[in-house]
C-alpha cells in the first residue's frame, strides 16, 4: 500500500533520491524511516545546518537501513 502523499513523504522520497544519487543503498520503508525520526524527537530540528539534526549512517559506510542509522547533530 503506498503512502499518502504528505511533507513526510516527500522529504522521505527526496532523502532516498539523494542516497540513490551517491550510489548508497537505501533499505528504509517510509514507515520505519518515519519511525526512526519520530522516536528520536528531533523531526522539527531536522536540516542541513550546523546544530541540526539529520539521518546518519555508522561510521558513514553501508546501507541506510534499520540497524545502520541514528539520527545525529550535523
């Protein structure tokens, strides 16, 4: 079933293309990627700047996967 099409969604999609784009496997299903944000309490200090809080892989190698992510300060 897919997703409802919402702001979620969309920065889901766009984080996935990007990975797609630096040839890094993306293994997360929008409800365990949504999941993982939502459980770390950090979504609205989500972004790229520094302080911030963005979706990272351990020790920047591998797969974004379930057990290959924690969300991190930039």
């Amino acid at each position: 079933m897919k997703p409802k099409v919402t702001n979620e969604y969309t920065k889901y999609r766009h984080h996935k293309n990007l990975a797609k784009g630096r040839n890094i496997p993306f293994e997360l299903t929008f409800e365990e990627w949504w999941d993982i944000w939502q459980k770390s309490g950090k979504w609205e200090q989500r972004g790229r700047k520094l302080g911030q809080y963005v979706m990272s892989r351990f020790n920047d190698v591998g797969p974004y996967a379930i057990n290959n992510v924690a969300i991190k300060t930039q």
